[in-house]
C-alpha cells in the first residue's frame, strides 16, 4: 500500500492541514481520510486518461520537484511528457532520469514556451489535458478533485478550474487569496471580470477535456508573453463555461525576474503582449459587444499601459486607438503610490525601473530566505530519520 502526506500552511487563515493519501483497494484511487473524493458511477467506468504535459527549458533546479508532484497525482490513469526545449542546462538529464517511472521525454530545438506546449500535445494521447510549469507543483489529488466535479449530465465543453497560491521553496507558507475568478462563470463573464478587475488564473489550474482542447487550436507561437492568457481566452470561447474546484490546488513558484512572466524591458515581449491584448478585446466582443463590455476592455487598456509608457511611444500609440475603438481614451499611466513621489525628483523612466526592480529585489531576497530555511527543515529531517531508524535497529 502506497501512503503519500502532503501539508501546507494557508497564510491566510493559519490553518495547517495535513493530508494523507492511501491506496483505496479495488477502485485504484486514493483519497484522504475524513476527506473521501466521490466519484459517480460514469466517471469510474469512463476512467479517462490524463496526460500531464511539462514544457521545460533551463529549469535543471525545479524539474525534479515538478516531475514528483506530477508522479504522486492520485489519479493513476495518466501519462507524463516532458519536452525540453532547447535547455542549455541539464534539464533534459533530470527529465532522463524519470523514465523509468513511464515519463515521456523529447527534446527539441528552443522555439520558445509555446511551440514546446504544442509539441508535447502532439504526442499526447490523453481525453483531459493538465498543463503544468516546469517550476510549479500539483497537490497530489489536484486532477483527482477536479475529475470529481463532473456531473454524469455534463458535456465535455466543461472547463475545470482550481486555486493556486505563489510560493519560493516551501509550499506550506502559501497563501491562497481567492478572486472573483474563484467560481463557476460563464465565458463572457469570466472574461469581464479578468480584463476589468485585472486579475488572471494560473496555466496548471485548469484541466481541459480534449474535444475542448481541439476546439480551442493550437498555442499562438507568435506570443512571447502571455501566450498562456491568449490561449485560455479561446478555450473559454469553446467551452460552455468555467466549473471552479476548490480543493484542488496549485502551487506556483516565484523565481528570478527571467522568468516567461516578467516583462521588463524587452520589446519582443511588448509586442506580444500588445498582440495578446488586441486579441482578448476581439474575443471577448465576439461574445458581447455591450456597454459594460467595452467598459471592461478599456478598463484592461489602460491598467496595461504602463508596460509600454513612455519607452514606446509607438505602442503607446496603437494602444490610444485601441481606447478610442473602445469609445473611450487613454489616460498617462499612473505609478503606484510607494513611487509616485521618486517622479519629480528623479523622473518617469527611474520612477518607473525602482516600481518594476525594487519588488524584484524583495522577491529575490524572500526566495533565498526561504530557500535556506527550506535547506534547514530538509536537513533537520533527514537527521530525524536516520535517527529513528537508529533507535529501530537498537531496540531490535
């Protein structure tokens, strides 16, 4: 009998619940104690397959990690695939060392996260799809949970959603802050509320069926930057709307500012982020062309601004007509308070790298702060064990 335990901290209320998964006999799915996941009838004998499909490039320090969690998934019927992308490092060697536990691994030259994505969809055979981050972790019943949520009357145009909370080394410090995001939605209105309340889900919540999948097409390999955004506005066009799944959570790392998520400076992805931004408006009004809509599309404009002002005026300027399509007009771009007042003694341009550099910093000296103690715990650990052990074989 397998036993897996998995605990983690939730900031936000100071709770710290610890689960422990065991084999339940005849059924091939574990679950917790005093938390059993009840599946109906069809989903037992459905059983789809789920594949599991990591794109990866320079991520030798976090692969492992990922590839664990996505080992330890209670959902048995799955396949893993890890495409290295073009690693200069020695992810694919990590990866490599996974086969024998049934990971898929291909390598391919670097084309970027989402010609890697398309890739790993090509070779995949699964009837649900679970994106996963090669730095991000599942809880171990994370897909289970989700499959649970299936109703026997529900179509596969379903999408199914999930928490997830950041966090550096340790997962138990996490904090998951719900948002308006964190419930059953329609399309239109899961849009509305991401592009006009500025808030966005993370690529390893949703698991989508296949048929949702293929209606969706492939990732957008022009995209630099939020390929992922882009990419799950079509899937909620193809779908019939979101199913939010409380318990199943994700875990996504925070990491240096080289991360795909991370703008700074560079004009590739400030291009594609103006590309990704014309296309959410233009899927979004293909659903409802509405006052409240436009609204909520000038809205997302103008709070995405500031990634192109004063740098690029050209951008700037695609984006004033982008506001004026809109029936509105975009305002100068506003520094959060803590650095507004660096403007008149220092300028835009500085004002603006200390607003993008300085919570860099931070982040930077939390995660080697949470790094150590992570070290700490896992030393203090493995010394408990061998001493157990010890005392075990003495009293023997």
């Amino acid at each position: 009998m397998l036993a897996l335990v998995v605990g983690w901290k939730d900031q936000c209320t100071g709770s710290s619940p610890r689960i422990e998964l065991q084999t339940i006999p005849n059924r091939g799915l574990e679950t917790a104690p005093g938390q059993s996941i009840e599946l109906t009838k069809a989903q037992i004998v459905m059983n789809p397959l789920v594949s599991i499909l990591i794109p990866a490039y320079n991520a030798e320090e976090w692969l492992a990690d990922t590839l664990q969690s996505a080992i330890a998934q209670t959902w048995r019927r799955k396949e893993i695939i890890v495409v290295d992308d073009g690693s200069s490092d020695g992810t694919a060697e990590v990866a490599r060392r996974f086969a024998s536990k049934g990971i898929t691994v291909a390598s391919k030259r670097n084309q970027g996260a989402a010609a890697a994505r398309n890739h790993a969809l090509q070779l995949s055979q699964g009837d649900y799809i679970q994106w996963l981050d090669a730095d991000d972790l599942l809880a171990p019943d994370k897909i289970e949970r989700q499959l649970a949520a299936l109703r026997e009357s529900d179509s596969n145009r379903i999408l199914l959603s999930s928490p997830w909370a950041h966090f550096y080394y340790r997962t138990r410090r996490a904090c998951f802050k719900p948002t308006s995001l964190w419930q059953d939605l329609s399309p239109v209105e899961w849009l509305l509320r991401k592009m006009g309340e500025n808030w966005h889900m993370q690529t390893a919540t949703w698991l989508t069926s296949r048929e949702l999948t293929e209606a969706a097409g492939p990732w957008d390999t022009r995209l630099a930057f939020d390929d992922d955004g882009e990419y799950y506005c079509r899937v909620l066009l193809a779908s019939e709307g979101t199913r939010f799944v409380r318990d199943a959570k994700v875990f996504y790392r925070e990491i240096s500012s080289n991360r795909l998520s991370y703008v700074g400076t560079s004009d590739k992805k400030k291009e594609a982020l103006l590309l990704s931004m014309r296309l959410h408006i233009q899927y979004l009004r293909s659903l409802e062309d509405s006052e409240r809509v436009r609204r909520a599309c000038l809205t997302y404009v103008q709070t995405k601004a500031i990634y192109f002002y004063p740098e690029r005026p050209d951008l700037v300027a695609q984006l004033e007509d982008l506001a004026a399509q809109l029936h509105g007009h975009l305002e100068k771009p506003r520094l959060r308070w803590k650095y507004a007042w660096m403007k008149p003694l220092f300028g835009w341009e500085t004002a603006k790298s200390a607003e993008n550099l300085l919570p860099q910093l931070k982040a930077r000296l939390f995660g080697q702060w949470d790094k150590a103690m992570h070290g700490l715990e896992t030393s203090k650990a493995v010394v408990g064990h061998a001493t157990d052990a010890a005392n075990l074989t003495r009293e023997n």
